[in-house]
C-alpha cells in the first residue's frame, strides 16, 4: 500500500501546522515535525485546527534536520520549494515517500537544495507573489500524490445526508 510522509522543516505557525495535521489524518499521511518547532504542540490553534483528528495521526518528532536523516536513511525525499529547478508535477512519485517543506518565512535552507537538485520541487505560481500558504502547499502536494496512485485507500465516492445519487443520466 502506497505510502506519504509529510515533513516540516521548523514550522512556525500552529494553524498552518494544525492544518496540515488534519491532511495527514484525511489521507493516511504520517506527519514528521523537525525542531525548534515556533509554537508549543499543545497550543490551542494548533489544537483547534487539527480539530478531533489528533488521536488518527502517526506523528514523529526530531530534533533538528540531523535527527531526521539518522532515523530516516535511505527515504526518497522530495523537496519542495519556490526556488526549485522543477514542477511538482513532472515528478512520478514512488509508493513511499517523504516531502519536506520549509518553515514559513524562509522555506526550506538552500544547502539541503542544492544537495538534492534531482528531488527539490516547486508548485507554480505567479513570479510576483512569494508563496502559498504551507497547508495549501501541503494539501496540493499530497493529492498530486494520491493523483498518481489513483487515491489508492481513500473512499470510493461521497454520501449524501438525505439524498441518494442519481447518476443514471450519465
């Protein structure tokens, strides 16, 4: 069964991070917070915009980039970043794999990309505009992902509350 690791890379704001959290739990997506962290985890925003999903999250903590390559060796990791050399979306992920971003108001250090030329990523945008938000970045990452294993795991289709589907027109 296909696999996501998120990653982030010295997160600072806990709704973002929050945010991205209930991503992981909708998905099945593992969630890896690399220290110093810019807020405590029982912060009530980070709280709040996790809202009731923290008990569905398989989240590790590392103290610092170091820590997090040691316990990881040998990842496939995809780094995403508005100063990447490539779409995100010309990538073929494998089953198993991590994607890391950056902190928000710096991204991810220029050292760790250049280092990985052939993984670092970036979500086209506007050349005005410094970035999308980290949980919308997050989000649009992940399901390029679940895209290209054909949502692999994930509900089928939607139900409704007090309505059936009638598709036969189609």
């Amino acid at each position: 069964m296909p696999h996501i690791h998120i990653v982030l890379f010295e997160p600072e704001i806990p709704q973002n991070t929050g945010n991205v959290a209930r991503t992981c739990a909708a998905t099945g997506a593992s969630l890896h917070l690399i220290r110093p962290l810019g807020f405590t985890i029982d912060d009530k925003k980070l709280k709040r915009a996790g809202l009731d999903y923290w008990d569905k999250l398989d989240i590790t903590y590392y103290d610092g980039l170091d820590d997090f390559f040691a316990r990881n060796e040998g990842a496939k990791i995809y780094y995403f970043s508005t100063k990447a050399p490539r779409k995100h979306t010309d990538v073929t992920y494998p089953d198993e794999v991590y994607i890391m971003f950056g902190k928000e108001s710096a991204g991810l250090p220029e050292e760790l990309l250049v280092q990985h030329p052939d993984t670092a990523v970036r979500i086209p945008m506007r050349d005005q505009l410094r970035s999308l938000n980290l949980s919308n970045s997050v989000a649009v990452a992940v399901y390029e992902i679940l895209r290209q294993q054909d949502f692999a795991g994930l509900k089928e289709n939607g139900n409704l509350t007090r309505y059936d589907w009638n598709l036969s027109h189609e």
